[in-house]
C-alpha cells in the first residue's frame, strides 16, 4: 500500500538528520504505478532485472536503458540509484532469459559499461548465496552470484559501492550520497 509506506518513509525522514538520504527500493513499474511514492523520498531506487521479466541478455541492456530513462523521464530532476541490477548464474529459463554463467558474465561486463557511458548509480545483486531465498525464489535466487562470471580486483570500485562500505536492506533503504569517480 502506497500510502502505508508513504507514511514510514515520512516517519524516517523526520527521525534522521537532511544529509542522510531515505528512499525506499521497488522494481522500476512499482514507482510509475504509484507515483506519490516519490513524493516523498530523496531518491529513487530502482530495481531492474531484465532476467526476472524474461528478456534475453541480448535485448538486457536495451530493456535496462529504456526502464531507466522511463522512470527518468516521469520524475525530472529526482536522483535516481539502481538499486538491484544482476543476472543469475544458474536457475531455470524464464522465457526468453537463460540464468547461466556465460550469460551473468556477458550482463554484468556489458552493464557497467552502460552505467559508466550514462552515469547510472547502482548496485549490482548478488553478492552472495543466499540459500533461504531458494523457498520463493527456486535456485535463481539462491545462487544469484552476481561476479561469480565477472573478475573484478578486491578493492575496486563496484558502481555506486566503494570498498568497505556497507548497504544494508531494510523496508525503507538509506543511502548516503556517494560521490562518483574514485
């Protein structure tokens, strides 16, 4: 319920001080259906999962660019994060989408060239295992493994993730402002 959330993300953002930034984190279609969600938030996060919505990895980029630059165009002049971007190591097929490591390794590779190209702020899922999502989520969520295809060096800027710093998730997500460049 828009509204129900609407009112802790209003309740966060009196109990912290202006310079930490409080948004809440939805797929890309939940901010356009219910757009007074970002009425209230200092930006918007994002999520866009291209495997999720059965697009192949060839049309991937293509669908995150277009989702990105939809939401962008709703809500001119507010901060946009991608909260959740990532491809599946393994898992069944979803349509047109093969969870498979050549495939992640290709998203992953691709993307953050995207990302570098448009200035896109973002996380990439998953880092790790994550075995008790396998009850909703099958194997895909299980085993997400988002660099499990791609090398990158321990210390590295990831997207918006600097090393050493921490995101954790809650309902209502905070986010310090991280500036771009190393």
């Amino acid at each position: 319920k828009a509204a129900e959330l609407n009112q802790y993300i209003q309740r966060v953002r009196r109990a912290l001080p202006t310079r930490i930034k409080v948004t809440t984190a939805e797929p890309w279609h939940v901010w356009l259906e219910y757009p007074e969600l970002a009425k209230h938030v200092d930006i918007m996060s994002i999520h866009l999962l291209p495997y999720w919505e059965g697009i192949s990895v060839d049309e991937a980029l293509k669908f995150v660019s277009d989702r990105y630059n939809q939401v962008h165009k709703r809500f001119p002049g507010k901060p946009i994060v991608i909260g959740e971007v990532g491809w599946p190591s393994e898992g069944r097929t979803r349509r047109a989408a093969e969870a498979s490591v050549a495939s992640q390794a290709y998203f992953i590779r691709s993307f953050m060239t995207l990302a570098a190209q448009n200035g896109y702020d973002y996380y990439i899922i998953e880092a790790y295992d994550q075995p008790w999502k396998e009850v909703t989520e099958g194997a895909v969520g299980a085993v997400h493994l988002a660099v499990e295809g791609v090398a990158v060096p321990v210390g590295e800027q990831v997207g918006a993730v600097h090393p050493g710093e921490l995101l954790v998730e809650l309902e209502v997500t905070l986010l310090a402002r991280v500036p771009r460049g190393g």
